[in-house]
C-alpha cells in the first residue's frame, strides 16, 4: 500500500504516506460546498503536476551538474464549468533563476525532461496541459 486516506468529517481527509508516515490534510474547495482550507483533491493533481515535472527535471540536472535551487513552478487548475466537475486545464509556469544562464541544448533537454514526467503522461488526454519556460 501506498497510503491510507480517512474521512475526517466536514468534507475534509487525512491521507498518511505509509513509509514515511508524511500526512495532507484536504479539503473540499469553497466552489463546492467545502471550507476551501486545505488543498482539494484536484488541488493535489495539479499540484502533482508541477512536483514531479520539476523532479524529473532535477534528475536531468543533477546528471549535468546544473543547480537547479530556486526554479519556481507557478500551478493555475481551471475547473470545467459545465458537468460533470473535472479539471479542464492546469497552466504550469516555471521559472528558472536568471544567473542560471542555461544553453539551448540544456533548455531543450528540461523541456523535455518536464513534458515526459510519469504524472503528465498519466493524465488524460482530454486535461489541457498548458506549460510556459521562463530561462
């Protein structure tokens, strides 16, 4: 098992991480019905997202000894507005810190080290995945 999920109440979860025994607490966002003060479940996809793309990248870089410390991902979920309730689009926005001073080749290669992350190719195809580089 991966982790174990409890229902608090009020529309909020408790998940454990099994081996590491790291815990989130979610909560139903404010458009649907809940108190909006924790991450929602389709909070943790988007987020999720943007996590792993920056951990495939790290892997990438570690491999040619780039220092990656203090690249930023900005996440933006956009939910449908017709039903059924679903994420229509993430909009990831990454930012690499500017004395980074990346060659094209190593620009190229994050690129792709981002799009092929397992959360992204997991995803249906039907979730607009909009991404935007900052170098």
């Amino acid at each position: 098992m991966t982790a174990e999920i409890i229902y608090t109440g009020d529309l909020r979860t408790q998940a454990t991480h099994l081996k590491s025994g790291t815990q989130i607490i979610t909560d139903a966002p404010t458009d649907n019905q809940g108190k909006g003060e924790a991450f929602s479940p389709s909070d943790l996809v988007a987020t999720a997202l943007g996590s792993c793309m920056m951990t495939i990248m790290g892997i990438y870089a570690q491999r040619e000894n780039i220092d990656l410390k203090d690249t930023k991902i900005n996440i933006t979920k956009i939910m449908t507005s017709e039903s059924p309730r679903k994420i229509a689009e993430i909009l990831v926005e990454i930012y690499f810190p500017k004395n980074l001073n990346l060659h094209e080749k190593h620009q190229i290669s994050l690129k792709n080290a981002a799009n092929s992350c397992p959360v992204a190719l997991s995803l249906s195809a039907d979730l607009k995945q909009t991404i935007s580089f900052h170098f």
